[in-house]
C-alpha cells in the first residue's frame, strides 16, 4: 500500500530530528557522570538547549505536514497561484526537491511539459527517484521529467522555457555566493514575455540586500513585469514560525520577462 502513496518528505529533514535526539540525550546522560560539577552543568546546559531545539524543530515539522495544517503545502501553492502563465509550452521547476511543485505545476497545466531540476544533496532525503515515483502516481509521469543540475548553473539556452517557478532554493544555493546571481540565473533560461514565480527569502536583508534595491535590480536586467508580496500577507503562518531563518523572511517575486 505504501508504495501507492505519495511522500513529499517535509522541509525539516528527519536526519536533523534524530540529529538533535541524540546530542540531548548524549549530552544528558554524560552530564550525570561524577566529573567536576562545572563541566557537569556545562554539558546539563548543553543538553537543555538541545531539547529546546529539537522542541522547535519538532513543532516545525508536525505544522508542515499533513496532521498539522500543511503548511508545506500551502506555501508551495502560493508559487502555482501566482504564476501569471497561460500553460503553453515548457515550465521549469528549480530545486524541486521530492517533485512537489514540478508535479503541482504539471497537474494545474496539462497541456504542459515540466522539467524539475535539483542537485540531490545529502542534506535532504530527497532524491531523483522520489520525484518520478511521486509523479508516476500523481499521473503525470509522461508530463515531467527530471534531471540532476545546480541551480547556480543551469544546463539550458537562454530562453529556453516559457514558465520557471521555484520554491525555498535559492538561499541555499552554496556554489552562488550572491543569491541574486541564482535569481539572474533562473530568469535568463526564461523567454522573453515569459512567467517566473520564485518564493524564497527575499526579505533577508542579509542574504538578498534591501527588497526595493532587489526588485530595482531585477527590472534594471530588462524583466518587464516584476511583483513582489510578503507571503506572510498570503497564508496565515504561525507565529513560531515567523522567525528569520525560517518562514519569517519569505516572499514571493513574480511576472513576466
Ligand atoms: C527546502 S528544499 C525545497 C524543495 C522544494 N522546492 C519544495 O518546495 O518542497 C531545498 C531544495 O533545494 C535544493 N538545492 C539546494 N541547493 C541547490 C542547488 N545548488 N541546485 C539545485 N538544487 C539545490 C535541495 O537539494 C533541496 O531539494
């Protein structure tokens, strides 16, 4: 049965989970072990802010997935709801991850051919498989495909696409030192009057510089149509999460080239 089920897996990987289960345990137990009581208390610190960690992270994976509101999901459909696109043609999807918004895309426009690209890191337990089981059973295997490549440099023309979405990547691209350089990336193998809608965190001043100054840049390279909105302002996010380095810095960039 469980073969038959689609796993988008979740954006707080389990690796992190049991990562940081095991730090508060180990650093728990040794703290009860007659040593100096200095490094006794060190180590039951330790192990106390672990556990707050792994509280955290925790409630961060329960309100993404499916018991817990969705957020994951509600988040990526804000990518597809914003797309200004009229489904002709190819779409890519960068950093699809476990295929979530390749196959979104591919499911909203049948007419469509959709290329989801991702490096498959060890950091995630994503894979190039995960994604064409996942479309196989969507039923829209035929529809998408899937291929391993850096978002930092994309193996494509200029041009190449009519549509290109992007969801919670570009941040995390290591080989681009400037984020604004992937953002540059993404939209050259977009064609002329075609749609993009990337949401990443474009209100961190220290990944992205000033917002305004970004979106200036972003027209300055000759995009015609360029939006921007706070996702906050989209989907209700709880308040927990609304903290830099996790949903609290998300926005969405959007239009046409
Ligand atoms: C938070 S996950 C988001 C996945 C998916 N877009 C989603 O919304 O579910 C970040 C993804 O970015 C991918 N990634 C990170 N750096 C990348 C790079 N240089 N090129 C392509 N993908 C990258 C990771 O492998 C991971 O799948």
């Amino acid at each position: 049965m469980d073969d038959l089920s689609v796993d988008y897996g979740n954006w707080v990987p389990k690796k992190m989970l049991i990562l940081l289960l095991v730090l508060t345990l180990l650093f728990g137990s040794l703290s009860f072990v007659p040593v100096h009581i200095i490094v006794r208390v060190v180590l039951g610190i330790l192990s106390a802010v672990f556990l707050l960690f792994l509280l955290y992270f925790y409630y961060s994976y329960h309100v993404f997935g499916a018991n817990g509101g969705e957020f994951q999901k509600k988040i990526l459909n804000v990518v597809l709801d914003k797309l200004p696109w009229d489904s002709q043609g190819k779409a890519l999807d960068i950093g699809t991850g476990s295929g979530a918004l390749t196959i979104g895309v591919a499911k909203k426009y049948p007419e469509a051919k959709v290329t989801g690209i991702d490096y498959w890191g060890k950091g995630w337990s994503y894979s190039q498989k995960m994604c064409e089981k996942n479309a196989a059973i969507e039923g829209v295997g035929e529809q998408t495909n899937f291929q391993r490549a850096s978002a930092a440099n994309l193996p494509f023309d200029d041009g190449e696409f009519d549509a290109a979405v992007s969801n919670f990547v570009f941040h995390e691209v290591r080989d681009a030192k400037d984020k604004r350089e992937v953002v540059q990336e993404a939209l050259r193998v977009v064609k002329k009057g075609g749609a993009f809608s990337f949401q990443d965190l474009f209100l961190s001043e220290k990944i992205y510089g000033e917002t305004e100054d970004l979106l200036k840049t972003i027209r300055d390279w000759g995009i015609e149509e360029v939006h921007f909105t706070s996702t906050a302002y989209l989907v209700d996010i709880p308040r927990l999460l609304r903290v830099p380095g996790m949903l609290g810095e998300i926005g969405i960039i959007y239009g046409k080239k």
